[in-house]
C-alpha cells in the first residue's frame, strides 16, 4: 500500500497531504482549458452569496474576476495567522480547478497551446470566499478578514448572517424565505408524489413492486 512512499516520508505525513487543502483538485490529470470569462449572473441565481457555516465572512464587492491560487493561499495564510490564537474555525467556500497555461515571452503563433502554469479560480460578483466561525471576538475577525482582503484583487466587503444578499455591484436584496417543498407537495400533489406517497401507505402497492 505504501510502496511509492519514500524513506524520509512517514505514513502520517503521507495521510495529512492527502486530507489537506492545497488550493488545486486531487487525483486528476491537468486538463488544459481556455480562458473563458466570469459568470454574470442574468438568472437570479444567489448560489454562494450568503453565509453558510461561519458567522462572518468575506464577499467580493467588485466585478467578477479570476484569482490564482497563490492569491488566495496569501490571504488563507494571513487569515490562519491571526486566528490560530482563538482556535476558531476557517471556511473556504470556493476550488481552484482552473487550469492556466501559459507560452513564454517572444513565442510565435501556433504549434499549441502552452505548459501548466498554475491553478485559478473564477469569482463572480457576490460570491463568499472566507468564513469565520468560533469564539473569536467580532473586532478580531474584522481585522483578519480586512488583512486578508489586502492581499487579494478586487473591492470587499465583510458580511454577518444579517447582510443582505448582493446581486450585482450596486444591488442587494433582502434574503428569500426558505419553502417547504414537501408541505407544499402534499397541498397540491402532483401524480408522480401521489404515487409515491401511495406506495409507502397502502400495502397493496408493494404486492406488486418489482414485477
């Protein structure tokens, strides 16, 4: 099992390598992709706009753009420097699985595209990056996430579960309740849920399942 493993490598370092985040996808060969663009989102979506896990975060204010891993692994080191001493906890809320490839410099046209540079990740308008949950003191994770966002490009913003969420640069919305799907099927069922419903309840559905 561990026959690749070196002599100067233990089994324990091996295990915390692989369960660690190190701001690139595992077990994959590096896909080459094009450039592409930031997502805007024309749909209404406000997927990853709002707090999930901590009880303060970091959100991008600004126009969506690309980020380098080594940009954010700059502000996730300044972020666990400042809060190793109150033992909170730290969530990132984005996967760096953008392959950039780059040519070097004074290199004609053709022959394909360039090696592996590094791994990226594109960040639309609104989007969490940094979470903070724990016992730490508000004007303590304020100033961590102030130092972290120093390090990264764009404008930010620090939100609390009670921020509004942003839709675009100048718009935010107040957060939508949460519907109950399963009460609202039960109103009004549809065919499909009826007989799904019917087929736990009643026992002669199960005489003929699987026929």
């Amino acid at each position: 099992m561990f026959t690749s493993l070196s002599k100067n490598t233990s089994v324990f370092t091996s295990i915390f390598k692989r369960f660690k985040h190190e701001y690139a996808p595992r077990f994959r060969e590096v896909e080459k992709a094009q450039k592409g663009r930031v997502s805007v989102r024309t749909g209404g979506s406000i997927k990853g706009n709002s707090l999930e896990f901590g009880k303060i975060g970091l959100r991008l204010k600004s126009r969506g753009l690309r980020m380098s891993a080594n940009q954010l692994l700059a502000a996730d080191k300044v972020l666990r420097r400042e809060l190793r001493p109150t033992k909170s906890k730290l969530f990132t809320r984005f996967v760096c699985d953008l392959a950039v490839c780059i040519k070097g410099n004074q290199t004609r046209m053709g022959k394909g595209k360039g090696p592996f540079d590094h791994w990226a990740t594109r960040v639309p308008t609104g989007k969490v990056l940094f979470e903070i949950d724990g016992g730490i003191h508000d004007k303590v994770a304020r100033e961590a996430l102030r130092k972290a966002a120093d390090k990264l490009p764009g404008l930010y913003e620090i939100i609390t579960p009670e921020s509004k969420i942003r839709v675009s640069m100048t718009d935010l919305i107040d957060k939508p309740e949460k519907i109950n799907y399963v009460e609202k099927l039960n109103a009004q069922p549809s065919k499909k849920w009826r007989n799904i419903q019917d087929f736990k309840t009643n026992p002669m559905y199960k005489l003929y399942s699987g026929r």
